[in-house]
C-alpha cells in the first residue's frame, strides 16, 4: 500500500470537512421560524437517503465477500467461522431496517435507534474479528491485514456526526414526537 499523499488528506479533507463545515455554520444560525422545521428535509433528507441505502450496502457487501466465504468454508471450521459472521451481519442488517422502518413512520425512537446503529458498527466489527480468530485458531492480526479497519472506521465517523446532527437538529426534533405523529396524522384527515 502506497504512503498517503498530501493530496490524498486535502481530497478527504474536502469530502469531510466541507460538509461537516456547512452542517455546523447552519446549526449555529437560529432559524426564523423553528415550528415550520418539520418533516424529512433539508439535511435530514441527506440523512434518509444514506439510511435507505444502507441497508442495501450491507446487502453489496454479502455478495461481495461469497468468494471469501467459500474459500473459508474449506478451511477446519470454517463453516462455523462463516456462519457466525453472517449471523452478526444479519442481527446488524435487522437493526438497519428497524431504524429505516422507524424513520419513516417518524417515530419518536428514531434519534435513540439510530444512536444505537451508531454504537452497533464497532460492536459488530469487534465481534466479527474476535469470532473468527477465535474459531479458526488465528492471531487477531492475521484477521485485521490489509485495509480492514478502513472501512468499519469510515462508517463509524461518518455515522457519528449524522448521530451528532440527530441529537441537535430542531428539525429532528420536531418530526420525531409523539405528539408531531398525531398531530400530522389528524390533519390529514
């Protein structure tokens, strides 16, 4: 693997800083009228978007890893070793669609739930690792070579600081009540 660049950084600092940038200038602004921030908008919408995706990532990323899976099924216990795996994946794309589900009908457990998938990423990284090397009798870091952590690392920063916009955003916070899903349910009628 080639030594990151200094171009490398500044591309993932613009990918990352830029919006996180805009996220925290627009938060600080008061809103003229905080009542109307209601409904899935604004950068709520960006956040349904990667919601509604992601479970389909976790989809990709079965098929992407069958050949792996069929080169460990060969291996001492490696059907127990891939079976666990797909398990934890599975307990973690449940998780995923409960969240989704919950997001959509506006429930008022949407923020702890997606605090909750949040908190899920490293846990099933965690657990996934120390599964496998357990199972097939193999040192943690013969699990971790190459680029594993880049991606559960990633996912964990990039759904922090959707996690920190679910927790201070007005806008989430006036969709997902009690008293919004009722009150937008009677005047529907």
């Amino acid at each position: 693997m080639a030594a990151f660049s200094i171009w490398h950084w500044a591309i993932v600092l613009l990918l990352i800083g830029v919006p996180v940038f805009f996220a925290v200038r627009s938060a600080t602004k008061p809103s003229q009228n905080p009542a109307a921030l209601v409904g899935i908008g604004g950068w709520l919408m960006l956040l349904a978007i990667g919601q509604t995706l992601s479970p389909l990532r976790t989809l990709a990323d079965f098929a992407n890893s069958a050949d792996g899976y069929q080169q460990l099924m060969t291996l001492p216990n490696g059907p127990l070793a891939v079976y666990g795996e797909l398990a934890l994946n599975l307990a973690f794309l449940a998780l995923q669609l409960v969240v989704l589900v919950s997001m959509l009908r506006r429930s008022h457990r949407f923020p702890q739930l997606f605090l909750l998938q949040w908190l899920a990423i490293p846990v099933v990284f965690i657990l996934d690792t120390i599964w496998v090397a357990s199972v097939l009798g193999v040192p943690v870091s013969l699990v971790l070579a190459g680029d594993a952590l880049v991606a559960p690392i990633a996912s964990f920063v990039g759904t922090g600081i959707w996690a920190a916009y679910v927790h201070k955003s007005v806008r989430v916070r006036n969709t997902f009540t009690r008293v919004g899903a009722s009150t937008q349910v009677a005047s529907a009628s």
